[in-house]
C-alpha cells in the first residue's frame, strides 16, 4: 500500500540485478508447482504498476473538478490493486496504462514508494530487533531497558528508509511485465473515500 508524494528519486544500486522481461516467467516454469508461487509473483507485479500508477497521476496533477490527486493510496492484489481518493475513472486509466507503458521501458524507480507499507514493516522489524539485541546487552533495570529501546527506535528510523527502499525493489514489487490491465470498476467507498480497483491479467 502506498500514497502519494513527491516524484521519485530512488534507482536500483545494482545494476546486474535489473529486471529483464521473462524472469517471473522463468521461475514460474521452474516453481509454479509451489502452490500459491504464481499469486506471488502476480502481486509483486502489481504492487510495483500500484505505485507507479500513483506517481504518473500525481504528475498529471489534479482532475477536471480542481481535486489533487496527492491524497492517493492504493493496496495490490493478485488481481488487480484498489485506489483510494479523488480521481476521474478516464484519468485513472490514462495514468496506469501510462505507469505499466513507463515500468516496461525500463523506470524501474517507479516501482518503489517512500511511503510504501513495506518500509513501515522494515522499520518495525528493524526496531524489534535492535531492541531486543541492545537491551539484551544492558542491566535489567527499567531505565536501562526503556534507554535500549528508544536507542533502537532512533537507529531503526536512521537505517529503515534506505533497508525499505531496498525492500520494495527487490523483494516485494517487480516490473510489471507479465500483466495487461482489463478495466477499472468502481467499488464501494473506503472509509469515506472514493475507491476504484484497476483489474489485471497475467499474460505470458
């Protein structure tokens, strides 16, 4: 899930890990018996055209009616991933045939959010961990304890940007490349707020 900011600045740090159009292919050939291995990689695929499809929007701005788009969220399924928040169903279309077209033709940026779920999840890992190896190293006093873990709490805000980043670009999104985007049906409104799921399918 993510929400729109501002544009992009993130690029993948190593190159001989750039995607390439038949990798999810290829390793459904050799996993696919694995059940639940294609959902997998389905919903990588869509994570990545769900954030690239709020950054396109955001760079086109607001709709007809004057509604900025920078409120956007969005959460990936298998089949599809939902939007929440003003935005006109033509431009909403536009804005993710435009995302899937950019991904493809290699803005790999596009695929990674900062305000993505997945660098809060880091970031909470980060933070259970650092304090659970920290406070194991100091006395069991209450204010030793609490010290350890606001040191770890500081340190995970300090590492977890960069390690969530990371994260997204090579563990939990990947480069649309096996998916066609169907329709956009609206669905019911999300807590209070207009929503709409972008349906895909998975070609190749």
């Amino acid at each position: 899930m993510t929400q729109a900011t501002s544009s992009p600045g993130f690029f993948p740090p190593f190159p001989e890990f750039a995607p390439y159009p038949s990798q999810d292919s290829d390793l459904l050939s050799q996993m696919g018996f694995l059940p639940g291995f294609k959902e997998i990689l389905s919903v990588r695929q869509v994570h990545a055209l769900e954030h690239a499809t709020v950054w396109v929007l955001s760079e086109l701005g607001t709709d007809s009616q004057g509604t900025s788009t920078e409120s956007l969220g969005g959460m990936s399924t298998p089949e599809g991933f939902y939007l929440y928040g003003e935005v006109e169903e033509s431009k909403l279309q536009q804005g993710a045939q435009i995302a899937l077209s950019r991904l493809i033709s290699g803005e790999w940026n596009l695929a990674v959010h900062p305000r993505c779920g997945t660098n809060l999840s880091v970031n909470l890992l980060l933070t259970g961990g650092l304090a659970l190896g920290i406070n194991s190293l100091l006395p069991k006093g209450p204010l030793e304890q609490l010290l350890g873990v606001a040191t770890a709490a500081t340190l995970a805000n300090q590492i977890a940007p960069d390690l969530g980043l990371l994260a997204q670009q090579y563990v939990t999104t990947a480069v649309p490349f096996n998916l066609e985007i169907d329709e956009i049906i609206p669905a019911p409104a999300t807590w209070g707020r207009p929503t709409h799921f972008v349906k895909v399918h998975w070609r190749g």
